[in-house]
C-alpha cells in the first residue's frame, strides 16, 4: 500500500481545500486497506510511505497487526528499526546506498544489510545489461534536439517549490501536448530540481 503523510503536502504549493483534495489519516487508511488486502488473500503487507521517520514510526507503533513493513521515502536517512512486531526502513538518496532486506514470511522476521555504492560495490550483471539496453534507446532519444528556448527555464528548489515557474509550465505542456485527451495536470514540483 502507498500511503502519505500531509505534513509534506504544502511543499507543493497546492491549495488542497480549493481543488476538493482530502488526505485522510494515514493510520485509519492503514487500517482500512490492511483489512482489504487480507480479505483479498493478502498474507504480507509492506507499507510503501512518503513520509517522516516520526510518522514512519507512528504508523509501525499504531499498526502492529495491519502492516509488517514500513519502506519509507521523503527523510534521506538510513534507518532500520524493529517497532514490535513492524520493520521499518528508510533506504537513504541520490543512489548512494540501498537495503538488501531478507524476509522469512512465515515468522514475520525481517532483517536488513546496508549497501553503500562505492567503487568497491560490484553491481549485478543482469541489471547492468537492462540498464545499458534501455539507456542506449533513451540516448538516441535525448540526442534529438526537438526545439529551442530563448529564456532560462527556472527550476530552482527554492521556487519551483513555492511559487509557478516557467520550467513547471513548459513541463505541464509537454504532457497536454503528448496526451490530447487530458483536461488538466499535476506535476509534483519534486520532480523538477535544478539544484
């Protein structure tokens, strides 16, 4: 399950009363798809969260019997803590480490080995060769040149996260132009970062 915190939503410059949004409790949301996911046969549920450690860890503490693993994002930390019977982990950022997570599903027993990438990591075969395949056709694509602009396109995080730029826009309209058959767009401004 995906769930989300609203302490970070106002990073996004959106008024959510005025759009009609609500972001319900992620608790009770925990709760109520932790029910619906085991009505469904589901025997293992891992929480997938865009939130802070501390709600990371409010929603492990108050979901003992509904989630057995919370693999949080948004805080670029590395942590692996044992909250009763939940796991949680945070896996840090910008790619320079990963959690190697073993799982024994019949004992709910979670154990976790940290990855820093570093010149001495040895990364696995069969991805290095996806990786190449699909950014050798992504190459070709980005050598295209498809247009140019005479202004400076402003994707600073200290804008693009408070106010409408103009590299917001052009993003915007890259995607009503691809996809004519949508009304409107929403870009998450986390997305855009110069810095």
């Amino acid at each position: 399950m995906g769930l989300c915190e609203s302490e970070w939503l106002p990073l996004l410059n959106l008024n959510l009363q005025r759009m009609g949004l609500v972001v319900p409790d992620f608790v009770q949301t925990a709760k109520q798809l932790s029910q619906e996911l085991r009505a469904q046969g589901c025997e293992y549920i891992i929480a997938l969260t865009h939130m802070g450690l501390t709600n990371d860890r409010v929603l492990a503490e108050k979901c003992q019997d509904d989630i057995d693993i919370v693999m949080g994002g948004h805080d670029h930390l590395s942590v692996f803590e044992q909250i009763g019977k939940v796991a949680v982990v945070k896996s840090g950022s910008d790619f320079e480490e990963f959690s190697d997570l073993t799982v024994n599903v019949d004992t709910k027993a979670v154990t976790r080995s940290r990855v820093i990438i570093s010149e001495d990591y040895q990364p696995d075969q069969e991805i290095v060769n996806h990786v190449s395949e699909y950014s050798g056709h992504l190459k070709k694509k980005l050598e295209k040149v498809v247009g140019f602009v005479d202004v400076d396109l402003d994707s600073r995080f200290e804008n693009i996260r408070t106010r409408e730029t103009n590299f917001g826009n052009f993003m915007a309209d890259l995607c009503l132009i691809s996809a004519p058959e949508i009304d409107i767009v929403f870009i998450a401004s986390g997305n855009m970062r110069a810095n």
